[in-house]
C-alpha cells in the first residue's frame, strides 16, 4: 500500500482513538447519571487521565527503541482493553481505568505515527502529511462524538464501549497488516538513551518549550471563554453551542491551512506567522467581542491561529533529532502538558481579580515567549544556553 493510502488509514484510526476522548465533555452528566454519581466524581477521573497525560508520552520511546509498528500495537491494544472493560463490567472503577488507559494509548500511538511518517515523508512535505494525520481530531469532533450520542440516544451511556473496543480490535489488525515490521534503533539500547539524546539537544528543548508557551496561550483563553460569554451576554446554553461549533470548524480550518500553505512557506515561518495571529486574535478579543457574533468571530481567529501554529510546529519537531523521532514528539506532548496545567493555573485567578481583558494580556505575553523560543531554535539567540548554564553554575 502506498504512504498516501497508509496516511488516510491511519488518520482514520487516530479518529477512533480520538473519539474517546472527545465524547467526554459533552456527555459528562450523562456518564455521571449512568454511573450514579455526581459530575464531581466523573471529573476525579479526568482529572487523574490528565495527570497521567503529562507524564504518559515517557513510553512513547519505545516506538524508537523496538519499533512504529509496536508502539501502534500497543496502543490499540490498551484502547482495546480500557473500553472493553467498561462494556463488559460498568462501573465508576472500569470508567476511570479506561480514561487513563486511553490517554496511555494516545501516548503510545500518536509519536509513533508521526515517526512513522516522519521517517518516509520528505521534510519538504512533512507538514501536509502531519496535517492530514491531525485531522482526525476535529473529525472525531465532527463526526466521531454525534455518533457515539446516536448510540447513548438509543441504547444507554455504556453503548459506545463495546463498539469502540471492537473498533479497537479491529485497528489490531490493520496496523499488523498495513505496517512493516521495524527493528527501531537497536533491540539492545535502553529507552533512556534516546530521551538522553533529544534532552542534550539544544533546539530539541527550544523546540518543546514553544509547545509549553503557545499551550499555556491558549489554555488561559480556553478555559474561561465559556465562563466570559455568560457573564458578558447571559446567553450561556446558545453561546456555548455556538462557541463548539465554531471551535471545531476553527480546527479543521487550522489543519486544512497546514495542509495547503505550510510546506511551500517553511515550517519555522509557518510557526512564527501563527504565533503573530495568535498575538493579533488574542489582542482584537476583548474588542470586538462585546457582541456574540463579534466573541464567536474573534474565538474562531484565535483557535484557527492556534490549531494552525500547533500543527505547522509537530512536523518542525520530527526533524529536530531524527534518530530519537517518537521520543522529541513524547516530549513535546510533556510540554503541552504542562503548558496547558499552568495555563488552567493561572486562568481563572486571573480572570475573577482582573477580568478577561487582562486573559488576554496573559495569552499574548506567553506567546510572545513562544516567539523567543522559536528564535532560539532557529540559533538566532543563544538566550537558553545562558539560561542553563546560569543554573549549573548557581547549583
């Protein structure tokens, strides 16, 4: 099979991964009825998945060491096990296990799927491939979520586990037939060797630490937008519905713009332009949002800025270290991770004391360090081999 045919089946399954995740939110209080608990108990559970979100992707090497096609492998292989327990023994217990196990299962098939491609795509059209692949996350937004709500509509809150975990068994075997048998680096190197590699790699850290900037950006916003377009317009229900839509058309328009400009201008000017919308959205937002149609219209300016910085980034980073590709990509999730919990941090206190505006202020401050950072990979500051000296030095 060629690598184009390879790229819309992978892209596929990741939807299926990415369908997990997604359905979630919308049906929180759905899960929490089905389970006989309250909202607060189901978010003890995402709470724990995003804590083993941040430090998940350290599996993620193992794509380098022993192979892409075994990370991809055990990666439908915990989605599979996580969703076939709550299908087979529903429960609060089974839910969060599957929660988790769908976050490690991302962690371990996400890197490896970008490696994998990274390694039989030329950098020069890297970027279309990544945006291809990227895809599959506004899709399980689009198409993905509605379905698994036909299913809840007309069967329960557990029927979308047994159909994922078939799902899940089914992506076995198309990864075991669609993927050649890779060696990695050598059976005999431990993981830790090639997380060695990408942390002495200067542009390697420069590189995770714009992921760890634009995520926090972006979560600062992300996180009280709702909470602002109820308290400016009192329209919380219309406006939040409004606000998803045009989150996921924002999305889909990030990766399609990837898809088709990215590789022409260069991944590192792609970045940079989509650092500087993300500044300019975040700028307009308090302006122009002081009706709903002007809010909805500068969160699709920023969320298309970010999605499109954030995709134009993930193909720069496969090329950084080649030889330890899955493992910059795993680190680079950490730095997304961490972003977006000191973004969450920040957000709300910031908004209550300050208001939205100064949101705002913050987001365009984290991404102007995002800016740096990218100058910094690029060798054109040597800011952060100063910075990591100073520390050797005061330790």
């Amino acid at each position: 099979m060629s690598t184009r045919s390879q790229l819309i089946v992978i892209s596929l399954l990741r939807t299926i991964l990415n369908t997990m995740h997604r359905m979630v939110y919308p049906f929180l209080s759905v899960f929490a009825r089905g389970l006989g608990v309250d909202v607060i108990s189901v978010s003890f559970a995402l709470t724990g998945r995003n804590i083993v979100g941040i430090f998940g992707p350290l599996l993620a090497p193992i794509a380098d060491v022993r192979g892409r096609r075994l990370g991809m492998l055990l990666g439908a292989g915990l989605f599979s096990l996580g969703t076939a327990l709550v299908a087979i023994w529903p429960g609060v217990i089974t839910f969060a296990a599957a929660l988790i196990l769908a976050i490690l299962s991302k962690n371990l098939f996400d890197p490896a799927v970008l490696a994998y491609f990274g390694d039989r795509v030329s950098y020069e059209r890297r970027g279309t491939a990544v945006a291809i692949s990227e895809m599959a996350w506004s899709a399980a937004f689009i198409g993905g979520v509605p379905a698994m709500g036909f299913l809840i509509a007309r069967f329960g809150w557990q029927a979308p586990f047994p159909v994922l975990a078939i799902l899940g068994l089914g992506m076995l075997a198309v990864i075991w037939r669609l993927i050649p048998q890779d060696g990695g680096i050598a059976t005999s190197v431990p993981v830790l060797s090639s997380m060695r590699t990408v942390l002495n790699s200067m542009p390697a850290l420069a590189g995770v630490s714009i992921a760890l900037w634009a995520s926090a950006a972006n979560e600062v916003v992300n996180l009280v937008f709702g909470v602002w377009l109820a308290d400016s317009f009192g329209l919380q229900i219309a406006a939040l519905a409004g606000a998803s839509a045009v989150i996921g058309l924002a999305e889909l328009g990030g990766e399609g713009l990837v898809a088709t400009v990215t590789d022409r201008i260069g991944k590192p000017r792609a970045v940079a332009v989509g650092l500087a919308a993300n500044i300019l959205a975040a700028a307009l937002l308090p302006w122009i949002g002081r009706t709903p149609p002007g809010a909805l219209a500068g969160l699709f300016l920023f969320y298309i800025s970010f999605e499109y910085l954030l995709v134009s980034q993930l193909p720069m980073m496969t090329e950084v270290v080649p030889a330890a590709r899955a493992t910059t990509i795993a680190l680079n999730s950490i730095g997304f991770g961490i972003g977006r919990s000191a973004g969450a941090l920040l957000s709300t206190v910031v908004y209550a004391r300050l208001g939205f505006g100064a949101v705002t202020i913050l987001a365009i401050f984290f991404n102007v360090l995002a800016l740096l950072a990218l100058a910094e990979m690029q060798q054109k500051l040597s800011l952060l081999p100063r910075v990591l000296a100073w520390l050797r030095r005061a330790a």
